[in-house]
C-alpha cells in the first residue's frame, strides 16, 4: 500500500510538473510557465495571474492605449473610429476608469467593478459609468464592445486625462501594465513644446515599447504651418516615437482623408501584430525572473550581511590581545601573593626577639657534687598572640594593605570577565540589528512571493533564539569558571592572610621553644633555634598556598586553559553559525538557478 502511495504521488507530480510541450511558440510559453509553478518559488495568486494573463496574450488581440493630457481629444478620437458616439467627451474630465474597445459583432458594455462582480448594460449607459461626477458602485473598468474590424487585432484604450488628477494617473498606470503599444494624443498648439515633452518623460514607463505621437487639432494651421510644427516636432519628439502624424478629428466628420484619419489606421493596421506579441511576452517574462531573482538578492544580501558580521567578529577574536593581558594578570596574581607573604613574613620577624632565661645544671668539681649552678643565657622569643594581636586588631595597617591586594585581583579578574563579555556583546548588538532591520521586512511589489518574505522575516525574528544562545550559555560558562578560580584563590590565598599568620607564628613560636627546652637538656648538642628571615618568608609562602597557585597561575595557567577553551568553542560556533547561514544562501540560489533557467527558455523564445 505503502508503493502505491507513492506511486501514486509521483504520477501526480509528474503530471502537474512534468508535461511535454511541442516546440512551436506557444509550446515554449507553457513550458516556460510550467517552469515557473516549480512548488518551492511559492508564487503567489497575483503573480499567478500576471502569468497566466501574459500566457493567454499570445491568443488575444494587442493593447493600444491612448493615452495623453485632459481634453486633449481622446475620446472623440475613439468615437471616430467606434464610428458612433459612444464615448463621452465634455471640458471637465469625464474617463476616470479606463475603458477597453473589444471587437463584438454588436455595440454593448461590459461593467466590472472593484468588488469583483460584472454586469452587461447597453451601450448608452456609458456616459453613467465613466463620468466621475456620478456617484455609483466603485467601477474598476469599463469594456466596450463593437463590430469594427481594427478591433479584431487591437484592443483600443481609453484612459483618464494624465493631468486631470492623481488617483485618475495612479489607476492609468495600474490598468496599462499590460498595453502593448500607445498612442501619445496632444494638441497641435503643444507639439515640441517643452510642457508636452516634460509630460512624455513623466509617462516614459508607458510609452517604452514604442508607439505613435499623433497631434490633433491640425486644422487650426495652415499648410506652411503645419509644416513647420511637425518639423520641430520631429526634432524634439523623434526619439520619443516611432511615427508623428497630425490629424484633425473635427475635419474628419466630414472629410476623412483631409483629416489624415486614414494615416493613423494604416499605421496601426500595419503593425507587426505576431512580433508585437512575441516581443511583448519575452519582455514580461523577463520581468517576472528579474523580479524573483532581485527578491532572492535581497535575502541573499541579507544573509551575506550577517555573515560579514560574523567574520568580522572572528577576525577581531582572532586578532584580541587578551591572551597577552591573561598572562599579565597571572603574574600579577603571584607578585600580589607573594608580596602578601613578604609583608606578612617582615611584621612576623619584628615580633622574633631575645629575653634573659636561665636554668639549673649540675654542677661540675670534686667539692661540687649535688650542687646545681645557674645558667644564664638570651633566648629567641616570639609571642605568637601578642604578635598576631599587633598585626591584626590593634592596627589596621595589615588589613587595609591586604584588602586593598585583594580589591586590586578582583578587579583585574573582573577586567578580563568584561573582555570575554564584549566579544558576546558585540556579537548581540549585530544579531539584534539584524533582527531589528529584517523581522518587518515587506515586499514592495505584489508579485513577490508572500510566502518567502513571510519565511525570511520568521528566520530574522528566530536569529536571537538561534545565533546567540549557544554564545551565551558559553559566556556565562567561562566567567563562572572564571569566578571559582578567583574564589579558590580568595578562599585559600587573598582570604587566608590571617589564618596564614596565625599557623606561621605558632609554627616558629613551637620550634624556638622546642628547641629552647632541648638547649637546656644539653647545650653542648641542641643549640637555640634563630629563624631566618628567609625561613620565615618560605613558610608564609607555603601557608598562604603561594606554591600550588605558582603552578597553577603559570606552569599549568587555569585561566589562560578557560579563555582557549572559550575561544575554540566560540570559533566553532561561528563555523556553526555561518553554516546555517550558507546553507539558507545555497537554498536562495538553488531558487535562482531555477530562475535562470527560465531566463534561458525565455531568451531562446
């Protein structure tokens, strides 16, 4: 059962994406669309209909507009050709939606509204519907159907005035992404003027696949005239235009061919109506890989931002003088242990003295036996309470000394603490700007995929969660290593001064009595013990744990082993990190290979 699932799956997929198509133009255009509903592009319904409707072109009669200012003719041009008035014409603007001339084999209109419905009326009632002095139902398009032939091949365009007012302008552009070629209709009293041109280069997207420039009104002028302003009309609209021509449409009731009418329809009867097509689909298609392969530029840049992040942090880890400032707080650390002993080891050495003692010993000689002789002597003397009362409680020297060591480690200890944070601190001000700059991140044109962008921002709003954490725990790790290590030293070390002290004092207080009580047995073996200053130093040292933090401080330095340790881990998570990243680019530009496949089937059409 399992197999046939599968079986089944992939018959499914292979019809839906796997079709054959044979090799004439229309065959290449399917399979160019079939190319672009590849699942993982996550297309969108706007961009599916872009495409579907670029498809069903080829099929379709071309897109004439005419377009051009208010009252420069438009309408009453189209009513020559409708042969019937059937557009309005008047001096304030009355088309405020495009209307779209179709080929019927009878007059009647076809009303589409923005809700999406649509309704047959007569044709009179067009006046009703594209006067925006009437206040109706909100009507997307107007399309009006009649029995001219030119229709058969065209489809003619009525727009709003370009300057009758902005919305009118916006709705113009919206409507005509899919026109084909225009008619640019100006007065004659415009032609070549500079208001006129500044009006064509502000309409440019309009008019860049081509079209004709037709001036109206040319029976306001005299031959010699007319000559003269099509001349400087040449002059300055020639590289806007394939062909000017000037026509009057008041001499055309009644004299078409004075009215050079006929020019206008030989021009556009005479268009390449297949080529114009072909030409027109190519270039949507083009438009439509540009603009998901910009789409995954823009998350690719993203993407190729954040990785200079994280090399950028690399480098400056890689190059961080901080291992050179551990080793200096290790040495540090000794010659403060050390100089603690040192002091402790002088103040011990001012309480060592000589006091008069004395004892009895049988005395020697014929006439002297059972006799007892009194020796006196100078003997080594320390009092240990006495002196650890004077160092530690009856001043405060020794302890103000010994804290201010201590407040002197710690901060050292805290200096490096606040190294190993910048690193993570400034890994976290470049994540969260990251997060900030693309966890809103809209599109701005309604074909991008919805889809992708919704992806992408969920991946910026996750870059908190998946690229600091693991930095984080690993900071906190290393600096509470770094808070034991000084917290051993406290507790065995920095904090031990006093208890040092006090097993010193009674080490060297025990051996001079000692050996005191022996010199009085027998001086002649034992001799009085003198502590060195050296001996005293030594056994300080030894007491306030100077030997072990020795080893521990350089020959096997803990915290030069914490900060390696921190600095591979935080290396290899980088790697990690970037990775992650590579792997989401390598996805983007699979998805522009796809892209460039197409481009490839489109520049072969």
């Amino acid at each position: 059962m399992q197999n046939d699932l599968i079986n089944d799956f992939l018959k499914a997929y292979e019809n839906a994406y796997c079709k054959s198509f044979d090799d004439s133009f229309e065959g290449k255009i399917l399979a160019i669309k079939n190319a672009f509903l590849e699942p993982s592009l996550h297309l969108n319904d706007v961009f599916l209909k872009d495409l579907e409707m670029i498809i069903a072109s080829y099929k379709r009669a071309i897109n004439v507009a005419i377009i051009g200012q208010f009252s420069s003719g438009k309408s009453t041009l189209l009513n020559l050709i409708l042969q019937k008035e059937c557009l309005p014409t008047g001096v304030v603007p009355v088309t405020f939606k495009p209307t779209f001339l179709r080929y019927a084999k009878e007059y009647f209109l076809r009303v589409e509204y923005e809700d999406g419905s649509d309704e047959i009326v007569d044709i009179d009632e067009l006046a009703k519907f594209s006067d925006q002095r009437n206040e109706l139902k909100e009507t997307k398009s107007l399309h009006l159907f009649a029995p001219i032939e030119l229709l058969k091949d065209i489809t003619l365009i009525d727009t709003p005035g370009l300057n009758a007012n902005t919305t009118d302008t916006l709705t113009t552009f919206k409507e005509l992404s899919f026109m084909h070629s225009a008619i640019w209709l100006s007065l004659i009293d415009n032609a070549g003027k500079k208001s006129e041109e500044d009006a064509i280069k502000a309409n440019a997207k309009l008019l860049e696949r081509g079209g004709i420039c037709v001036l109206n009104q040319k029976d306001k002028l005299n031959q010699d005239e007319l000559e003269n302003v099509l001349n400087y009309a040449h002059l300055v609209f020639d590289k806007y235009f394939e062909k000017i021509i000037a026509i009057s449409c008041k001499e055309a009731k009644f004299d078409l061919q004075k009215s050079n009418l006929p020019l206008l329809y030989e021009y556009l009867k005479e268009l390449d109506y297949e080529c114009i097509k072909k030409d027109f689909i190519k270039e949507k298609l083009s438009n439509l890989c540009e603009l998901l392969s910009n789409q995954y530029d823009l998350f690719q840049n993203a993407l190729e931002q954040l990785e200079l992040k994280f090399n950028t942090i690399l480098q400056t880890f890689k190059t961080s003088k901080l291992e050179q400032k551990i080793k200096i707080l290790n040495h540090n650390c000794l010659d403060k242990l050390k100089l603690v002993g040192e002091k402790i080891a002088q103040e011990i050495l001012k309480f060592i003295k000589e006091k008069d003692s004395s004892y009895y010993k049988e005395a020697k000689g014929l006439f002297k036996k059972n006799l007892y002789e009194k020796v006196a002597y100078k003997a080594p003397y320390l009092s240990s309470d006495d002196a650890f009362l004077a160092m530690f409680y009856n001043s405060e020297a020794m302890n103000k000394e010994f804290k201010r060591l201590k407040n002197e480690i710690a901060l050292e200890f805290s200096q490096i603490k606040d190294d190993f944070s910048l690193f993570f601190t400034h890994l976290e001000e470049q994540i969260l700007l990251f997060k900030a700059q693309f966890s809103n991140l809209q599109k701005e044109n309604a074909l991008e995929s919805e889809k992708e962008f919704a992806s992408f921002r969920s991946f910026a709003s996750a870059s908190e969660e998946l690229f600091l954490k693991d930095f984080k725990q690993l900071l906190f790790k290393s600096q509470l290593e770094l808070d034991l290590f000084l917290e051993k030293l406290n507790l065995k070390a920095l904090a031990n001064y006093e208890s040092a002290t006090k097993l010193t004092l009674g080490f060297f207080s025990t051996k001079m009595n000692a050996s005191k009580e022996f010199y009085e047995l027998d001086s002649t073996e034992f001799s009085l013990y003198h502590p060195k200053a050296s001996e005293v130093h030594q056994r300080v040292l030894t007491e306030i744990n100077v030997y072990e933090f020795e080893d521990l401080l350089l020959n096997k330095p803990v915290v030069l082993k914490i900060y390696k340790n921190y600095m591979q881990s935080f290396v290899d998570f980088i790697e990690t990190k970037r990775q992650i990243i590579l792997n989401l680019k390598s996805e983007f530009e699979a998805k522009k290979s796809m892209i460039s496949s197409i481009k490839s089937q489109i520049s072969k059409l």
